[in-house]
C-alpha cells in the first residue's frame, strides 16, 4: 500500500530544498530570468547540499543514500516552486548521471559516478530531443551505427540543456530499431554544439542544438555496454521527474495569485470573495494534488522496480496540461497585472507552455 508519511530522511531533504528555494532561488529568479544566467555561487551551494549526489552509493565516494524516484520527486517540486531553469540546471548532470547508475555495468560506473561525488559541480548533459515535427523518443533520427570496435554517430539534437559547458554527453540514438545511450565525452571528433537557443520560457537555463557528423566513440561507450540500456524506463523516470517539476510551478502559480486574490479589493470586496474567483482558484488547487498523488504513485512503482509506463504516462499528460491551466488562470486572476513583469506569473506561464516539449530534459 502506498504510503503518505514520508521518512525522517525525506522530511529532513525536503525541509533543505524548500529552504533552499525560497531563500537562494525565489530572491533572484526575476534577475535571472531577464539576464538569461543563473550565479555559478547559487549553482555550487545547491551541488553541496547533495540534491543529486546523495543518490550514489558509497563505493562511488558518495554519501550513499538510497536512488528513490519518490525522494527525487519531492526534491524537483520543491526546487521547481523556487525556479524551473535554475532546478533544471542544478538537476542537469543526474541526465548523465542516473542512467550510469541504473544501467551501467561496473566498469562505466567505476569510471563516471565518482566525478559526481566531488564538491565541484560536474558539467555532464544529455541529448534526447530531434529539431523535427513528430518527434518521437521510440523513433529517433539519430542513427548509430557498429563498426568495427567503434560506433559511427549521425543526426541533430535539440535542448541539449548546458551542452555548451558540459565535459560529458549522453546522446540518444537509434540502434537497430530501438532507442540506445551513447556516451559522448567533449572534444570528440565529430561532436558540435551549435548556437544557444532563444527560448520563450527557462530563459535562466542554456540550452543548445548539438549536431553528430561522422562521431566515433568506443563500443564500451554504449550505455550498459553489450546489453544495451532499458530505454523505456528512463523515459519513465524522466517523465515522472517532469510532472514533479509542474507541480512545483503550477503550486507557485496557485500560492501567489490566491495571496494576490486576498489582498486585491474591488467594489469594497477582496476578489477572492467573489464565486468566480474562488471557483477558478478551488480547481487550481484541486488540480495541483492531483497531480502530484499520480505523481508520486508512478514514483512509487517505480521504487518497487515495477512498470511504471502506464502511469508515467499518464501523469506527464496530465501534467503538461495542468501547469498550463494553472499558470493561465493565475494570470486572469491578476488581470491587467499578470501580463506585467512586475509580477511573477507571466514567467510561470512560459515555463509552464514549455512542458509538452521537455522530454528528456529532466530525471528522478
């Protein structure tokens, strides 16, 4: 049966992050939006707190916590309700990261979990997404193809996020017929990050379209080396990961524009008062836990090492529509001030818009 009574170790890892958020990342996320970049002091702090390294265990030079996909969750809200393009920046190198320690053989663990076991934040990415209409992760245009002892890379990727200050890559690619890893490290032949992309929302956060012309890599770099990766599950985990994220900016939403709500008086009423109003905000909030209770039952299986394909699935879906009905409606209840930058809500509408085409971009 699922449990609603987190552990003392998660209570103690949420309670960090919430304070965290609300005390680095809620007092320059405007700044950041605006100047496109987010303080590398901010970055380092939240390295240090451990937010992906406490899920490498200890043979790895890590503080050997348990890789929960229910922990990961409660941590991606609780850093998405202070800013989604700094959360996805200091949650970038687990895209690396998790898939090494979940699929890897002993050898690409040995060799890469310990680089994310120091108190320098490691610069690691991956590449998911094709710039194509239609897109899909089970069909990727992305072809490696055996030869001989290596594998011969081609194709285009899109919101490779921080691809331009990243040491490693793991490239996703089509490999008779079915979606495989392939570790890139920086400056291999062949390997180009292109331009930053100007995106409408995580403008704090950089990301980049990467091309793969004739890349050579070592066959020992194919991700859980001759058995392959299984690539349904981290698409599970990413899109768990994802709706954690939008339910920590659809409850910002909630929170701001039921606090402006209160203290907005028209006609002698604060707006709340108002059926209207109050109707609006009663579905927000109704959708916001929702979400997060599919949220954390897909998490749970897949903590219980289940398929969790169907509700993974289903709460993405779900997810991506909420964040934007949230933030939307968060927006019309300021009116004329929630199109504004005074206010922080047209942010989380940008932000929000953009979930349908994250895929990949985040993990648990």
């Amino acid at each position: 049966m699922i449990s609603f009574s987190p552990t003392e170790e998660q209570k103690m890892i949420v309670s960090m992050a919430r304070q965290f958020a609300n005390d680095e990342m809620r007092k320059i996320y405007r700044e950041c939006d605006e100047n496109g970049s987010t303080p590398d002091t901010v970055i380092d702090t939240a390295w240090k707190m451990g937010f992906v390294s406490s899920s490498i265990p200890e043979d790895y030079g890590a503080c050997g916590g348990e890789h929960s996909a229910i922990t990961g969750s409660l941590i991606a809200e609780e850093l998405a309700w202070g800013d989604l393009s700094m959360t996805m920046h200091i949650l970038c190198p687990a895209l690396f990261a998790y898939p090494i320690l979940g699929m890897s053989p002993e050898t690409q663990k040995k060799k890469y979990l310990p680089l994310f076991c120091t108190e320098k934040y490691k610069g690691a990415t991956a590449a998911l997404i094709e710039p194509r209409f239609g897109f899909d992760p089970y069909s990727l245009s992305t072809i490696a193809q055996p030869d001989g002892s290596q594998y011969a890379l081609n194709g285009e990727k899109c919101y490779v996020p921080l691809a331009a200050q990243a040491d490693l890559f793991l490239v996703y690619a089509r490999e008779n017929g079915s979606s495989q890893g392939f570790i890139i490290e920086k400056n291999t032949k062949g390997l180009e990050v292109g331009e930053r992309e100007k995106n409408m929302g995580i403008r704090a956060l950089a990301t980049y379209e990467i091309s793969l012309k004739d890349c050579r890599i070592p066959k020992e770099n194919r991700l859980g080396g001759e058995k392959g990766c299984d690539f349904n599950h981290i698409m599970n985990r990413s899109q768990v990961a994802l709706s954690a994220m939008a339910v920590g900016v659809a409850k910002a939403a909630l929170e701001y524009s039921k606090d402006y709500a209160k203290e907005r008086v028209a006609f002698g009423q604060p707006i709340a008062s108002r059926q209207a109003i109050a109707f609006m905000l009663a579905e927000m909030a109704i959708e916001v836990d929702a979400t997060r209770l599919m949220t954390w039952e897909a998490a749970w299986k897949l903590d219980r090492k289940e398929d969790a394909t169907k509700e993974a699935s289903l709460v993405k879906a779900y997810a991506d529509d909420m964040v934007v009905m949230v933030s939307d409606r968060a927006v019309q209840i300021l009116g004329g001030h929630g199109y504004v930058r005074e206010h922080p809500v047209e942010l989380w509408l940008r932000n929000g818009r953009g979930f349908v085409t994250f895929d990949g971009m985040a993990i648990v």
